[in-house]
C-alpha cells in the first residue's frame, strides 16, 4: 500500500473517529449520575490513539473537551469562565495524549494489557485534572455544596459525591470494552499488514 492511501485511510479514520466522539459526548450529556454526564467518548479516544499515535490521541481528546465545553459547563461557567475553560479543555486534551503515550510505551510487550492501561489512564488523567480545576478553580463553590449535601469534608465530596459513581460507571464501560478494541486494532493492523 502506498503513502497517499494510508494517509487517506488515517484521516478518513480520524475523521470517523472525530465524528464519533463528537456524537458520543453530546448524547452523554443527557445520560445524567447526579448533577455530572457519564463520558462515553474514551473508547474512541484509546482507539485513535492506539491506531494513530499521540496526534489522534490528543486531537481527539481536544474535541472531547471541546464538546465539553458547549454542552456540560453551565454550572462552572457561571463560577469560574477562565477556571472552566482550562480545566475543561486540559482534561480531554490530556486524558487522549497520556492514552497514546501508555499505549505506545506497551503494546509490544502486551497488547491487551496496553489497551487496557490506555483505557484506564485517559480516565484517570481526565477525572484527575478535573478534580485539580475544582480544587484549584472553584474549591469554596464546592465546599458550599459539600456542606448543603451533608458532606463535612470537601474533598470526600469531591471523591464520592460528585464524581464516585460517575467514574466507576465510566471505568466499568471503559474496562468492559477493551477488549473489543483491541480485536477492532488486531483486525486494522492485521489487514495493514496484509496489504502491504
């Protein structure tokens, strides 16, 4: 296979990918666990990122964020505009970057285990950096809710009742589906090898 059709087959992919990420989270932003959306745009990412290295993997994390950014940051964006837009747009931005990275670093000593890592670190880089902004950006904002929600300490709010759950349900999809992903990379990389 020649340059010119993989490079049309990775945008065309990318492309895909841009498109399902972008459907996946405005949809997400319906599918409520308290006052926060479950992410479900993860799986394209890790995807993405496994294929296409750490580009894919932070562009496709950047429109997560910035999907983000139109659909789920009412509440913050009254507290904080600048507080949001950093938090927001480093979490999707780092979560896929870091998926790549881990991704990259194994997938030839263990495939399996490579995606599943991916998958596990664009969670925790995103909730992690979230987690950071509200500390950082909007901590007496939230200890007011800790304190209305019965919570006497802010950071046990922050760990259980505002993204517990949330990120248990996001992880539990995260882990469940890795191992599609890697039949779905197994049989992309199987058929690249194939046509060359």
């Amino acid at each position: 296979m020649n340059k010119t059709s993989e490079k049309t087959r990775m945008l065309t992919a990318m492309g895909i990918l841009t498109a399902i990420v972008v459907v996946l989270q405005s949809m997400a932003s319906v599918i409520k666990l308290g006052a926060f959306s479950i992410a479900l745009v993860f799986v394209p990412i890790v995807v993405g990122a496994a294929l296409y290295g750490w580009k894919a993997g932070t562009w496709l994390g950047f429109v997560f964020s910035v999907v983000v950014m139109f659909t789920d940051t009412a509440l913050f964006m009254a507290i904080s505009p600048v507080g949001t837009i950093v938090t927001v747009m480093l979490k999707g931005t780092l979560a896929g970057f870091c998926a790549a990275l881990v991704y990259t670093a194994l997938e030839k000593k263990n495939g399996w285990l490579a995606i599943v890592l991916a998958a596990l670190v664009c969670q925790i880089v995103n909730k992690a950096i979230f987690l950071l902004g509200c500390a950082v950006f909007f901590y007496p904002t939230i200890s007011e809710w800790a304190a209305s929600a019965g919570f006497e300490n802010t950071v046990l709010y922050l760990l259980f009742g505002m993204t517990g759950l949330n990120s248990l349900v996001e992880l539990g999809i995260n882990l469940c589906l890795s191992t599609a992903i890697e039949r779905i990379l197994n049989a992309v990389k199987g058929r690249r090898v194939r046509a060359s």
